[in-house]
C-alpha cells in the first residue's frame, strides 16, 4: 500500500483494509509517535469540514508531522481562477502526501492522475468518503467483534450520502444484510443496489424505521445534506424524515449500536446520547487511529 492513493474505498482489497484495521488498534494503544516528524502533509479543503479535517490534523500533529494547505478555497488561488490542476501540480511540489476533499464527484479521482504523489479523498460531492468508511468499519468491527454476517440499517439520505454509498461498498466484503431505509426521493442509487446484488448479498427497502430496529446489529444514521439539495422545496419537504429517540431502540438487541458520520441536526434525539447503544462521538475519535494507520501505511514509515 505504499505510495497508493485513497480515492474510493474499493481501491483496497479486504486484506489491506483489514491491515489497516489492525494497525489503527495498534496506535489507539499508543496515538503519540514521530512516526512523520520528515513528512509534510498539504490538507486541501475546497469545502467545509470539521471532524474530518481536524481528525486528519490531530493523527498528523500526534506523529509529528507538519501540515501546510487551506481550509476554505476562497483563501487560495482558487479564488483567482487557478485551476484544479495547476493547484495539485504546484502543491504537490510542497508535500509527500495531499489530503483533499472537493465538491465535485471525480475530483479526487482526478486529481491522482495529474501527481506523482499520493491523494486521500476526503469526500469528493456525493460520491465517495474512504477515510470516514474506515473508521466506520473500525467502529463496526470494535463494537460487534466483528465484520462478518451482520445485519446494517442505513438511514436518511442514502441518494446523496457519501459516507453510506462508501462503507455499503466495503460491507459487501462481509456478508452483510442491508436494510435501506429512507424517504422515496432519497433512496439508494440504482447503480450501489446493483453492486450488493452482484456480490450476491441481499437489500431490504422501507420507508418505516421502527419496524427494522428490532433485527439490527447496526443503526447507521444520516442527516439529511441540505446543501445537496437544487431545490430548497424539496429539502423542506424530506428533512425531519427520520428522528430516532430512546424509546425507538427499547427493543433492539443487546449488542446494537448506533452510528452517525456526523454532524447530526435533528436526526437523533438527544436522550440517545446517554444510552450505552449510542456511539456516534466514540466513532469520531476513531477517526484520529485509522487515519494514523492510513497516513503512516501510505507514506511507508
């Protein structure tokens, strides 16, 4: 995996994701190393983040690694017209290692093919997440044990939702069954309900949460992305679509947990914070031990 660019999570094989996993175990137990105290990392946000960008700051700043790059593409050359290309050809001139995330679906696809320097995407428009579907999986793998035969629920907005359509992808791996719930408007793709079904692995659809509960292992909550939205109408009419609260998740079973990518608005009730079955702040600090085991992985120290 060294020098290997992240663009979408079936980049890797489940050997090397499972690699990964292993590794972020490893630095959970000890996150403070100078494992990159030689390496510059250029972190490229050309779109608002927070947990995903400090998590990457905190991995690079906790192994001594020195970050340059922007957090809002206004402050850069962007601004001026400089191109995609002309930003990634003259930064990669600066670093080992480019982080991005970018509103456009592609773009970080792209972006590795005009480098000769590794890229992580970050989240590229509504197309992918990997770095988010690691810890996720590492998340999913800490709580049940295991990655195997587990029976997922994803919620809310499964058409726009990078983070669902990345670790659908990588729990196909697993034998998962997949229990898809959202409004009409926001179902999954087409093309991801063809990719479960061509690893012979099987998809339920529902409008009603509440009926599934009760057979999960895992609740993969989402918000509804308002800013994917055209049509600010059509955002109105979806947004409160889904609000899980404490008696909802009475009857699931003993080992069931929920997860959220973060930020929530309303999607999950606050009297789920208290509940041992919540995990969605755990799964962020995830975030810090497999983006350490990824960065370190790829720049081969």
């Amino acid at each position: 995996m060294k020098n290997k660019s992240l663009i979408s999570i079936n980049d890797y094989s489940m050997d090397e994701l499972t690699t990964l996993l292993d590794r972020a175990e490893d630095f959970e137990k000890d996150p403070v190393q100078p494992l990159l105290k030689d390496h510059v990392i250029a972190s490229l946000f050309f779109e608002p983040s927070t947990r995903t960008r400090l998590s990457f700051e905190s991995a690079i700043n906790r192994l001594s690694g020195r970050i340059v790059g922007f957090t809002d593409a206004s402050s850069s050359s962007v601004k001026k017209g400089e191109s995609l290309k002309d930003t990634i050809l003259t930064v990669s001139n600066y670093s080992d290692l480019i982080v991005m995330r970018h509103p456009l679906d592609g773009a970080a696809r792209w972006a590795s093919e005009v480098t000769d320097i590794p890229i992580i995407n970050a989240g590229d428009g509504a197309n992918q997440h990997p770095t988010q579907c690691l810890l996720d999986l590492y998340s999913i793998r800490k709580t049940q044990g295991s990655l195997d035969n587990l029976h997922v629920v994803f919620v809310g907005d499964l058409k726009y939702g990078r983070t669902v359509h990345s670790l659908v992808i990588a729990m196909t791996m697993f034998n998962t069954t997949f229990h898809l719930v959202s409004p009409t408007a926001l179902k999954v793709p087409s093309a991801v309900k063809r990719y479960i079904k061509d690893k012979g692995l099987t998809y339920h659809q529902y409008t009603d949460l509440e009926e599934v509960i009760p057979q999960a292992d895992i609740c993969y909550m989402t918000r509804i992305q308002r800013e994917r939205f055209a049509d600010p109408m059509e955002y109105e009419r979806v947004k409160n679509s889904y609000v899980l609260n404490r008696k909802m998740i009475e009857p699931s079973k003993e080992n069931f947990k929920v997860l959220h990518p973060l930020p929530r608005v309303n999607e999950i009730h606050e009297d789920v914070d208290s509940s041992p079955k919540a995990y969605y702040f755990q799964q962020a600090r995830n975030g810090v031990y497999v983006r350490q085991a990824l960065l370190t992985t790829i720049l081969g120290v």
